[in-house]
C-alpha cells in the first residue's frame, strides 16, 4: 500500500491501460525491430499478457504488387474451405505456414501466409475495384468462417502479427528480428470488456490499413450497425474493429481529407460548433449530420497507419495520452515519453495531444508499395 513513507511523492501511477508505440523513418528506409519491440516493451505493465501485437509496413518487397494475407485456423477443415475460395478468386502466387519459433505464447493456432491477386474477369464481372474486391472477399471469409478462420491482415507490402503474450513474447514466436520495415506500430493489450484472444489482438488490419487503440468504444454498437450499410462485418469481438473501416470508408472510399476525419470522428460539442463563423460551422453540421453513426463516443487514443503515414489521434476530451516526437529522420507516437526515450534519448521535439488533435508523420518521397 502507498503511504507517506514509502511514496513520499504522493504518486500513485494511472497507466491508463494498454501501450501504443509507433514509428515511422520519414526516408523510407527500412529498420529491424529492435527498437519498436524495446519501445513496446518497456510499457509490460500497461498490458496483461492477454494480447500484443505489431504491423510493419515495407516487408515484402519481393512481392509488393501482390495482398498479402496472413490468416488464423482453428482447424484443417477451416483451412481447406478458406483456400477453395482464395482459389476461386485470386491466383495464388506463395502459400505457406507464417514462420513462427518457439515462445512464451498461449494456445497458438495454425497461422498461414498467401500472396495473391485479384482474378480479373471475376473484377469485371462484379464491376469492383480491385481494393473493393479484396475487401468483399475478406469480409466474406471473416464472416462465413466466424470462428474457425480469419483473414488478420490483407495489405500489400506490410503484414500485421499478432496474438496472445506480451509484446517480447509475440515478437520472438513471429521471428520478427528477421524483418525490416519502414514503419511499426505496436500494441501492448489489457482486455477488459472483451476476450483476449488472437484475433482481438492490436492492431487491426484492413488492406494497408492498421489500427492500435488504448480506451474503449462505448459507441461500439451505433458505429458497427453504421458501417454494415458499407457492407463492413465486425468478426473479431473488439471494438477497435470499427476504427480501422471507418478509416478506409471515409479516406479511401469516400475520399475525405485527413484533416477532416476527425471532425467526423471526435468531432467539437454542438455549442462549440454553434459560436464558430458560418463556414466552418456549416460543413462541421454537416459532417455530424451525415456521418452521425461514426462518432467515436468513450475514451481512446489510436495509431493509425497506411503506407506512408503514421497518424495518432485521441479523443475530444484527451482520456488517454499520446505524445508525438520526432529525431532527425524518425517520427514517433506513444502512449508514454518514457518509452520513445528508450531508444531515442534526446529529441528534436515533443509534445502531447490535445484532445481531437491529429498528428501525422509521413514518408517525404514515394513508398514503393
């Protein structure tokens, strides 16, 4: 127990719950994962052993043309139903079992790595593009095989690994020390209203989309039944979920400025909105109006990351912490200084978040993805 004696600073620590850590070398050079997982790792006591995970982005550049899918089984037959519709609709260029090694991790299932591309006359027939037609097929999998199988990350040139252990130990099962990226987020989980499980594990992935989260959603229900009018399944029983399509509706599909998303998602209160000049107050009406259901109602702080930008945000009341800082070439994100400083200790600059504030980092030539 803290007493005078033993915390003569009368401080008794609030993690908040769950870490996040991201960076991003704004060159787009390629690093290891030294850093990020010592990063991750020096936030242990945020998390609780129940789920940690990364996405990197710039992995797979022998075969950036082509979606890289890393998939979950729970069992054989799941595999086989889940690869007769890859086959129907993708041509398969590599299939094989995600190298994993031995580690500290719970129950692990059968994770498998597919490289694939779009079918074309299949395109066609169903007039999609060809994102539009890997995100039906993802959701398709997700939802028919609810439980038994999971498409976890379906991006070009990145992948997401993911699962139940602390960060070191998930780092250590997917051989991460054998890749290099330009960019990683990192998530260190403490569930508490939902499972801990593999699959809702951080981050989220949807294409090149990828979400880490610390807070909760109490909102959950409205944004999810909003997002199934887009043809957006929620499988994985977290609600982080929702972030990560709301992100690919409003930039991809809808082709809303970054800038605006938070408008729409931790927009200004009503009486904020109703004193600002005319302009400004009729497209944040506006925004609110149409996209209503994805209001992001409850306390958060996110990493966003898509190739070539890392963005944090948090929520309009700030009641969990980000921190941005940046080094020379380095952009980071985190849920604690402390943990940026581990592996850079002097920074050009550092600040944290207001509430609603975004901040980004973004790559100043072309990615190849």
């Amino acid at each position: 127990m803290w007493n005078g004696a033993n915390n003569p600073y009368e401080y008794d620590k609030d993690t908040g719950a769950c870490a996040l850590f991201g960076m991003i070398n704004v060159e787009g050079k390629r690093f290891p994962s030294k850093d990020p997982v010592r990063a991750i790792s020096n936030m242990r006591e945020r998390g609780n052993g129940l789920g940690s995970g990364f996405a990197v982005y710039g992995i797979y550049p022998d075969y950036r043309e082509l979606y890289a899918f890393h998939v979950m089984y729970l069992n054989h037959q799941a595999k086989r139903d889940v690869e007769k519709v890859l086959e129907e609709n993708f041509r398969v260029v590599l299939s094989e079992e995600l190298p994993t090694k031995e580690a500290k991790v719970w129950n692990p299932p059968l994770i498998w790595r597919y490289f694939v591309e779009p079918l074309t006359s299949k395109m066609r027939e169903k007039n999609l593009t060809e994102d539009d037609y890997v995100v039906k097929n993802v959701m398709r999998i997700n939802t028919a095989e609810s439980g038994r199988a999971l498409i976890f990350s379906s991006g070009k040139n990145m992948g997401v690994f993911k699962g139940v252990g602390y960060p070191e130990e998930i780092a250590e099962y997917f051989c991460l020390e054998e890749y290099e990226g330009y960019m990683w987020i990192c998530h260190n989980r403490y569930p508490t209203n939902t499972p801990g499980w593999w699959g809702g594990a951080h981050p989220f992935n949807l294409l090149d989309w990828a979400v880490a989260h610390n807070g909760e959603l109490s909102s959950y229900g409205t944004n999810r039944r909003f997002l199934a009018t887009y043809g957006y399944e929620c499988t994985m029983q977290t609600d982080t979920e929702v972030l990560t399509y709301a992100f690919d509706l409003l930039v991809r599909r809808h082709e809303i400025p970054l800038e605006l998303v938070p408008k729409i998602l931790t927009p200004p209160f009503w009486n904020e909105i109703d004193c600002m000049p005319q302009r400004q107050r009729q497209l944040l009406t506006t925004l609110r109006q149409i996209y209503s259901g994805l209001l992001m109602n409850g306390p958060f702080s996110i990493i966003v990351a898509r190739h070539g930008q890392m963005i944090g945000l948090v929520d309009r009341i700030k009641l969990r912490p980000l921190t941005a800082a940046m080094k020379g070439n380095f952009f980071y994100l985190s849920s604690e200084e402390a943990a940026i400083r581990v592996v850079q200790p002097t920074l050009d600059k550092v600040w944290n978040l207001h509430g609603g504030e975004i901040a980004v980092g973004m790559v100043k030539v072309p990615v190849l993805v």
